[in-house]
C-alpha cells in the first residue's frame, strides 16, 4: 500500500520486482495524498507509471490537526479492514511511519494478514513517527532495515534476528537507476529558470515537541533572503498537522521574491532526482536529504529536530532552527572545502540492489502459522 508521493516513490522498484515475478500476485493500494487535489492527485502518476491500483481507500479530512489526523486513522482502518476482506492478501508490505501506515497495519493485525515493514528500527526523535515506527515492528513478521545500526535496534525490540535484513535504503535503487534531465531540459520541464546558485528546499512540520512551526518556516525564509542571487525550488510541505501553515508561509514568500523561485506540489522521480543532480544544496528537514541526497555527491543541510536520531554520513551539515546557524550550514555547504569532501565519504545506506534482496525473501517465507511471534530477548547490562 502506498498513502503519500514520497514513500510510493521508494516502494516503485519493488511494485516493479513483485509484478515482474510469474510466481507472485501483486495488489495495490493507494490512500491518503495520493488522492488528494491539495496534494496534487499522485494516484495519476501511479497510473501512468503502468501500475494498475487495486483499491482506493479515501481517508484525510480537510484539515490537518491533530484531531482531524486522529479521525483519519480510524477511517483508514475502516477502509483498509474492507480492503483487505475482499483482495484477501496473504502478506501486505508496509513502508515508513506516517499515521496512513499506522492504520494499514492496524487492520492487518486484526485480520491476521502477516505485514512486511521497510524502514523500521530508524529514530526521528522530533516526530510522532517515531512512536508509529517502532508499534509497526513489533506488528510486523519481517523487517528490511536500511543500515546495520536499524537491524540492531529492530532485534532490540524484540524481533528475531532471522526475520531482519539489511539490504541498505530502497532509496538509493531509485536513485543510482534513474535517469537524469540536462539542465535545459529541466527548466523547460518545470517552467522555471535555474540560476547560478540553486537550492532545493523541502521543509514539513515537526509534529512531536513544542515547536513553533510558523517559527521554524519563518527562520528559513530568513536564512534563505541571505542567498539574494539564489534561485529556489520549493516542494509542498505534506499532510502532517502543521502543513497547511508551513505552505502558506512559503507562498507568500514566492510573492515577494517573484521569479526566482517556484513551488511544486509533487515533482516525480525524474524531476526530483534531476533537481538534486542539477543544485548546489538540498535545504530542509526530509529524510530523503540524508537518504538519497548523498548517492549524488551534493550536500544536505538538514534543519532542526525533525530528522534527530536519524543516521548521517558525512555529506549532511545538521543546524539549529535558527535563522544564523541555517545561514552559516548554507555557506559551509557551498564552499570549495567541503564540495571536495564529498566525494570521499560513504553513506550508511548502502549500494543499490535492495528492491531484488526484498522481493527474494517475501517469497521464499513460510506464511503458514508465522504470527505466532515470539520475544526475542537481548542480553544486556543495565547502566
């Protein structure tokens, strides 16, 4: 199942391995953004991507507090517990930690359905996902980690360490296989000229601690008014409480720096990917900075509490939330020094090949009388 443009990007590879195999049966289904037009109608893409979508599970309300985002995920399970008793799944895989998945995993412990999860074990300390992640695990049969430092933690929760795998980040398949546009071809594809300095700039809402997003946006537009010759490319905050406000902020921000800047509600893999290949910095407090950015050799200034936890490599600057400090990331994210450290450093999230290693395992386990998990228990020293 899929619920938002950025994780569906990074399950594609995989939709492609099981769709591709005669021995496996491949449904999908798509919730959440993807059928929102305030989020720009993704479901289209996955259409036109050659994917046939299976069901289509309506769930977000209007707004997006944490009330509504609460009443989403009881829709959700509602519309999933439906879902699953008609496809009748023998496994569903799960991506990630937004309040979509939750509700998917919900129901599919309930109906029994075994779920494979990609992406546990992670910590995003500034985020409710965090808690979402972490409940989906102990959930889940089968784990795919992205980095070694995951599968430990993943064990340390109690999963038996034969149904965890490190393959790397699914991620960084898309990335080292996508085909990147030229710079001319770029602009005309999104309407919009790339200047001498560039920037792409994606910022979403701290949903966990007492932050101040209207502050934190506010902070980086400022940091930003330091670049006068930069030429930005903004994507769409998402669905979390918080969005609409940090969108809003950036709109009007667009009204007053006019042409050199532009906000996209959903780019698409060739675009985005294209986007990192072409700027000189990824600026904001997505994972996919620290996830994806670095298979490109381009610095990541990850901003704040969002991502806290999270691993690094050597290519992403963290800073404050703070107006200065994102200024003084900026500069060193810009300079000869730090461009020339990139090229030796390695990511923690692997190589490529992640897609294959899944698909391989989902279809060599045993299913049969499989939710009959037990503890499993480290041996540790209390501090």
């Amino acid at each position: 199942m899929t619920g938002s443009r950025a994780e569906y990007e990074l399950l594609r590879p995989l939709v492609r391995e099981v769709q591709s195999d005669p021995t496996l049966i491949c449904k999908l289904v798509v919730t959440g953004m993807h059928l929102s037009p305030e989020y720009g109608l993704t479901y289209k893409q996955i259409e036109a991507d050659g994917f046939r979508i299976d069901a289509k599970i309506e769930m977000l309300l209007s707004s997006n507090t944490e009330t509504s985002i609460t009443k989403s995920v009881g829709l959700g399970v509602f519309g999933f517990a439906s879902t699953y008793e008609k496809i009748k799944p023998d496994l569903v895989v799960l991506l990630g930690d937004r309040f979509e998945i939750l509700a998917a995993a919900q129901a599919a412990m309930f109906m029994k359905v075994p779920i494979a999860h990609i992406h546990g074990g992670e910590l995003t300390e500034g985020l409710v996902d965090d808690s979402i992640r972490h409940s989906i695990t102990k959930m889940a049969l089968l784990h795919f980690s992205a980095t070694e430092t995951y599968r430990k933690r993943i064990v340390q929760l109690g999963e038996d360490p034969r149904r965890v795998f490190n393959f790397g980040a699914i991620g960084v398949d898309n990335a080292l296989a996508s085909s990147l546009l030229s710079r001319k071809q770029f602009e005309k594809k999104i309407n919009f000229n790339l200047g001498q300095i560039n920037f792409l700039v994606t910022y979403h809402p701290v949903t966990l601690e007492e932050t101040d997003n209207k502050k934190g946006i506010k902070a980086l537009l400022s940091a930003l008014d330091h670049f006068p010759s930069s030429h930005i490319i903004f994507t769409r905050a998402n669905a979390d409480a918080g969005g609409k406000e940090i969108n809003l902020a950036i709109e009007s921000y667009l009204k007053k720096i006019g042409p050199r800047a532009i906000l996209l509600t959903s780019m698409g893999q060739e675009n985005y990917f294209s986007a990192i290949s072409l700027v000189d910095a990824v600026i904001g407090n997505s994972s996919s900075g620290i996830i994806e950015v670095p298979a490109f050799n381009k610095p990541t200034v990850n901003i704040g509490e969002r991502q806290r936890g999270r691993e690094m490599g050597a290519s992403v600057l963290s800073c404050k939330e703070q107006t200065a400090d994102i200024v003084k990331s900026i500069k060193v994210a810009l300079s000869g020094n730090f461009k020339n450290r990139l090229c030796q450093g390695d990511s923690p999230y692997g190589h490529g090949g992640v897609a294959t290693k899944i698909k391989n395992v989902l279809k060599r386990t045993h299913l049969k009388g499989a939710l009959m998990k037990k503890f499993y228990d480290v041996s540790f020293k209390y501090e």
